[in-house]
C-alpha cells in the first residue's frame, strides 16, 4: 500500500475519504464473494455445522484464534525492540490488529498499513517492512514445520516442501551476508540509475534489518512462538472437524490446515481466499470426508480464523490513536 506526500504524516488521512470507502468496498466485495463459496457448498450444510458445532464449540475456535494473533503480536513486539523501537504496548496492539483489516487486499499488501501508523512512533518504513517481512518468513518456515509434520501420509508434497525449504536456508544466508549486501547497495547508488538505485538501496536496507531479526536465537525463539500460535488454529481445525463427527487423526488436521494456508500464502491472492479454500476442502475429500461436510468445516474455520481477524482489524482501524507517551527506543528515550 503505497501513501504519498503529505498524507504519509497523517495515518488516519488514508483512512478517510474515497480511500477507506475504496478498501471498504474491497472487504465487502470479499465478503460477498465467501458468501457465495458457502453457498456452492450449500448453505443448509453450513448452517446445519454451525448449529452441530455450537456456541461453546465456536468460542473455543475463536479463543484458539486469539491465541494466535496474541503470540505473533509478542514476536512483533520482539522484531520492533531488535530494530530499536519500543512502543507503548496498547498502541502497538491497535496498529498490529488494524494490519489484519486489510489482510485480504493482494499479496498481504494491506497489512502494510502499520507502517503508516508506525512511522508516527519514529519507526522508519524500512524498519516497519522489515518486521513485517521478518513476521510473515517466520510464518512460512512455522508452516513448513506444520506441513512436515503430516508429509508421510502425503508423498507428492514432498517435493514441494524441499524446494521450499531451500530457499528459505538461502534466504536466512542471505539475511547474515552483511558486507556483501552493504557493497551492493553501495554499488547501486553509484552505478544505477538515481530511482533505480534508491530503489535498490531502500530494498537493500530492508534486508539488512531483517538480518537483525534472525540471528540464531531469536529465529528459534520466532520459530517456536509461531509453531505454538500456528498449531493453536490447527487444533481449532481439528476440534471443529470432531464436532462434525469426523475422525481425522490430529497430524492429518494440522497437515491439511498448515498446507492449505501454504497455498493460499503461495497464491498471492487476497487472504489467500480460493486457494487456501479449495486445498482444504480437497485434502478434506481426500480423506473420504464428504464434499457438503468439507465444505461446511472449511468455511467455519476460515470464519473463525482469517474473517474474524478481518473483522477486529477494521474495528482496530476505526479507533482513535492513542497520543500517550512518546516513542521509545529500545535502551533509552528518544523522539520521533
């Protein structure tokens, strides 16, 4: 999400107008598009899951959820402190739910929103897409743990997993090659073109932020922050998959769930919506689930998981922004 001139020092600017009307519109236009997957499915059948799962089976998956938002929210807090940024735990709360109100927009563009917001904490957008960035590499290295878990039972995903875990390894090389990546950009700014190199450079800074983030403990401490909060959305799949009356093995849930969220982050698309859904009702079908029932669970869950974090993160984006304190740095005050 791109913000220019002199919007980029008034957060709530992009929040009014035609522009929220516009990213409003998109959430709707989402929504209504769901609305129809549940009804391919058949609104009956999904009706009829939610009725069988209950209020008591719906809060529990909602509580596992929030399970989830809160852990990475800690590891973010984590990523902001590494990068020198304290800030005041209410705020930073409010600017991290209101990422997941536009998580449906392409490419997980709109959770970029916190930079805007961040940048009025003295966070610089470099240091804000580089936590960003540092947040959604742990995620996927989390996931391929998730889908690992359950490769046994699914041989031609093997391939898949490998080549991705590959280029993640290259990718944490990469992050640690601080001397290499500062002569490339310095390369650039003399040898490109003025955009071009600013481009580079700015690309460049990003990386070398992100390498803070990544050091050896903090990757494990990420890694197992994220396979908690990951695995606790994987229990919510499978606790609503018993009330459904299947009998899925645990490591199958997580698998299933894990992979299907993979795709849907492979895809690119908006929430990873249609991707994410078709991959699970198909592993679903796979394991002689039947297609109404599959369908039913696969829409609760996303409600439950990806609809519900939409739905605070626009409540997050409508509150007010809290004046108090002043941006801190990790290790002492300082100003914006």
């Amino acid at each position: 999400m791109t913000i220019s001139g002199h919007d980029q020092h008034k957060p709530h600017a992009v929040l009014s107008g035609w522009r929220f009307r516009a990213l409003l519109l998109i959430v709707l236009l989402s929504a209504l598009g769901y609305l129809a997957f549940s009804l391919w499915g058949g609104w009956r059948e999904v009706v009829a899951a939610i009725v069988r799962v209950g209020f008591i089976g719906i809060a529990i998956a909602l509580t596992l959820s929030l399970v989830n938002y809160g852990l990475r929210f800690v590891r973010w807090q984590k990523y902001l402190a590494l990068l020198g940024h304290r800030i005041h735990t209410p705020e930073s709360l409010r600017i991290y739910i209101a990422g997941f109100g536009l998580t449906i927009l392409p490419g997980k563009a709109g959770e970029t929103i916190r930079s805007v917001f961040l940048k009025q904490h003295g966070v610089s957008y470099p240091e804000s897409l580089a936590a960003f960035f540092s947040e959604h590499f742990a995620n996927l290295i989390v996931m391929l743990l998730l889908v690992a878990v359950g490769l046994w039972i699914y041989p031609q995903a093997q391939m898949l997993v490998v080549i991705l875990a590959a280029m993640i390894l290259a990718v944490l090389v990469v992050l640690q090659q601080t001397r290499w990546l500062q002569a490339l950009e310095s390369f650039a700014e003399k040898r490109l073109s003025a955009r071009m190199g600013r481009l580079v450079s700015h690309a460049i800074e990003i990386v070398l932020h992100s390498g803070r983030c990544f050091s050896l403990t903090m990757l494990l401490y990420g890694i197992v922050l994220g396979f908690v909060a990951w695995g606790a959305e994987g229990m919510a799949f499978y606790y609503v998959m018993r009330l459904l009356g299947s009998d899925l093995p645990l490591q199958v849930a997580l698998f299933i769930y894990a992979f299907s969220m993979l795709i849907g982050a492979l895809s690119f698309l908006p929430g990873g919506l249609g991707g994410a859904e078709a991959t699970m009702v198909a592993l679903l079908m796979l394991n002689h689930v039947a297609q109404p029932q599959a369908v039913a669970a696969t829409v609760l869950i996303r409600l439950a998981t990806l609809w519900f974090a939409v739905a605070l993160g626009i409540f997050a984006l409508l509150l007010p922004e809290r004046k108090e304190g002043r941006p801190q740095q990790a290790g002492g005050d300082s100003s914006p």
